[in-house]
C-alpha cells in the first residue's frame, strides 16, 4: 500500500537534488514514484528507514541509466572519485554514493559489500554504453576501443547468432542484480547470513528476468529491440516472442527452485513470497511498464 508521507519526503529530496544537477523536473515525479513504487512494494518487508534508502538508490540509478548522456564526464569519473573520497561532479552522484558508504549501517557486510561492488560495476557498464552512443560512430575517440565495452548495445553492433553466452554477460554487468537481491536481508535479521547465501543467485536472476519479461510489452511499443529478450533471441536464432516465452518459463522456475532450496525456514519463506509477489505487483501496478491496461486472466 502506497504510503503518500513517505512518497513525499522522498520527492522533496529527488528535487532538491535535481535542481542542483540542473536537470528537468519532470523527471523528478516520474523517478520518484518508480522509486517509491519499488521500495513499497517489492520490500514491503523491509523497515520504512530500508525503504527510504531504496527508494532514494533506485532514484540515483533511474537517473543514471535515463539522463547520464548528459553527464558523461561525471559518471566516467564516478567509480575513481568514489574510490578516492572526491566529491562528485555531479549532486545525484554524490547523493548515491553517500548511499553506498550508508549501506553498512543497514545490510551486513556481506550485503553492503555486494550493494558497493554492484553499484561500481552497473554505473560502469552505463557510462561505457553512454560513451559508445555519444558521438556518431565516424567521431568517438580511440579511447574506447570495443573490447573495452561492457554492455556494447548501441546501434553499430550487429549481434552474432550463436554467441549464446553474451546476453547474459551483458545483463550480470549491468543488470545491478546483486544490490537488490541483498536488500532482502536487513542488518541483524540473523547472526550470519549463511541461510540464505546460496538464493542469492536465484534472487538475483528472478528480479532481471522478471523485469526482462515484465518490460517487454513497453520496449515493444517504444520500439526498442536493443534488449535481453531480442538480444537472446538474436543469438539463440529464435524469434522474440518464442524467446519471452522461455524466459517467462525460466522465471517460474526459478521461483520452484528457491522454494526448493527454502525448505520449511518460515521466515525466509516470508522473504521470499514478499520479494516474489512484490516484483510482479511492482511491474503491473507501477506506470513506467503500461501495463495497468492489460487484461490478465485470473
């Protein structure tokens, strides 16, 4: 249920950050609700103080991904800034990574640890994407040279059928799947984590491929086809359709599997459904995926 106090403590903060990033506030609405959405729903188990933190994370990371063609050089230098204890060069980068060094008050190291590392490597993979779409291909600098590319997706790259392992090294660098798998699990929830540190890549695996299935219907009306599913589809010589199928069967199963692995641990099994059903209620209900105005059969 969505909580408006906690909506608008967080738009308040987007907006003061994006006003000093000098950025459009339209986008300050758009990504705070997704952000909002996400937290509330899918961590619905979480404290409200988790929640805040994730909300305002997803905020910098929306923000990232959507409009850092517009702050290339900020985020080319985010992961040696942060490595170094600069200030950013930009007002949301610095705001994310005063939320990766908070991460330790709130996860485990082991969480925090993966939420940091994460983060480093999925705003990499953004800029090295951003940096092969900011110049026409005649124009980029020898700096980056292909190989050095992480997810190289953008229009002057023509997929390899066959090359079946790409899509999903392309998605495990840049799909932040280990921070949102860890968000699960609170400081001091248990001692240790060894309970739950083999679902962790069943976690990481559900919330991507579900996201890879539950985004297909708004790529396809905005035309997008530089995607996991048409990528895989590319490569594995199958059309999208019947490829969106596998995924969605390989995310079902994923679910069995972690139910598997659970076994009568109730309160990971609470985690667990929360996180489940969250990520499908997540998608359907938040208005980024325009999904709200499909029939789905009971």
């Amino acid at each position: 249920m969505r909580d408006d106090h906690f909506y608008d403590d967080i738009i308040k903060e987007v907006a003061d950050l994006f006003a000093a990033a000098r950025d459009d506030k339209i986008f300050v609405e758009k990504f705070s609700r997704t952000g909002c959405d996400l937290a509330q729903i899918t961590y619905a188990h979480t404290s409200t103080e988790h929640q805040h933190y994730i909300a305002l994370y997803t905020v910098c990371l929306l923000y990232t991904d959507d409009l850092g063609i517009r702050h290339l050089d900020a985020l080319t230098q985010f992961a040696r800034r942060f490595s170094t204890g600069e200030k950013q060069l930009n007002s949301v980068l610095d705001k994310l990574t005063e939320l990766m060094r908070q991460a330790y008050d709130l996860w485990p190291q082991v969480g925090a640890d993966a939420i940091v590392s994460g983060t480093l490597e999925a705003v990499s993979a953004m800029t090295r994407r951003r940096s092969g779409q900011w110049a026409p291909k005649h124009r980029r600098s020898n700096t980056f040279r292909d190989h050095e590319y992480i997810e190289c997706t953008s229009g002057d790259m023509k997929i390899t059928p066959r090359a079946t392992w790409w899509p999903n090294y392309m998605r495990n660098r840049s799909g932040i799947c280990p921070p949102y798998a860890h968000f699960n699990f609170m400081k001091n929830w248990r001692s240790a984590p060894d309970s739950y540190l083999q679902l962790l890549p069943y976690l990481e695996f559900y919330i991507v491929a579900a996201n890879d299935v539950l985004s297909f219907y708004k790529e396809q009306l905005a035309g997008e086809t530089k995607n996991y599913i048409h990528i895989r589809a590319t490569t594995d010589q199958m059309t999208p359709v019947d490829m969106l199928r596998r995924v969605a069967d390989e995310v079902l199963a994923c679910g069995e599997r972690v139910e598997l692995l659970i076994g009568d641990d109730a309160q990971l099994m609470d985690i667990w459904r929360s996180y489940e059903h969250g990520v499908l209620e997540f998608h359907v209900k938040t208005q980024r995926y325009q999904l709200a105005g499909l029939t789905f059969g009971s």
